[in-house]
C-alpha cells in the first residue's frame, strides 16, 4: 500500500464522489479554507460548495494537494520574510 493512496471501502459515505475506487486519503479537504484552493467549487449562500470536486479523490490527489500546499507555505514564507525586513528598518 502506498502512503499516497488509502480507499475507505468501509465507510458509510464511499463512494462520496461516485469515483470508482476513489481515494479516501484527504477525506476532509485540507484546501477547503484556501481562497484559491485550485478545485471545481461553487458558493452557495456564501459557503463554499466542494461536492462537485474530485481533486482531492481522483489519482493525481495527492500531488494536487501537495503542490496546493507548497504554492500556500511558500506565499506564507515570501510575506514573513517581507515583514521581518520591513522589522529590521
């Protein structure tokens, strides 16, 4: 088994997003709180909307994510960086 891929075949909502032996690994999202999460969402009544989004199920989900991820701590890292210079004048 590879630490890349896990199908909860047991829980009582797979397949979730009717994906033929989907993967479970992101259950929960975690870009769901990302303003640009890079997935197929929608707003309904101001709550965002992921149902329609397999980018965190299909095979290429966990490069997705991790990629997503990388592209968020390195924005992170870049704005820390500005501020400690703008601390130092």
């Amino acid at each position: 088994m590879s630490y890349k891929f896990f199908s909860n075949k047991n829980c009582e909502y797979y397949p979730c997003h009717k994906i033929e032996n989907q993967n479970c690994l992101f259950c929960f999202c975690p870009l769901y709180f990302f303003e640009d999460c890079g997935g197929d969402y929608k707003f309904i009544s101001n709550v965002k909307d992921c149902s329609d989004c397999t980018k965190n199920h299909d095979d290429g989900s966990y490069e997705f994510v991790i990629q997503q991820l990388n592209k968020a701590f390195n924005s992170i890292k870049k704005d820390k960086l500005k501020m400690l210079k703008l601390e130092e004048l």
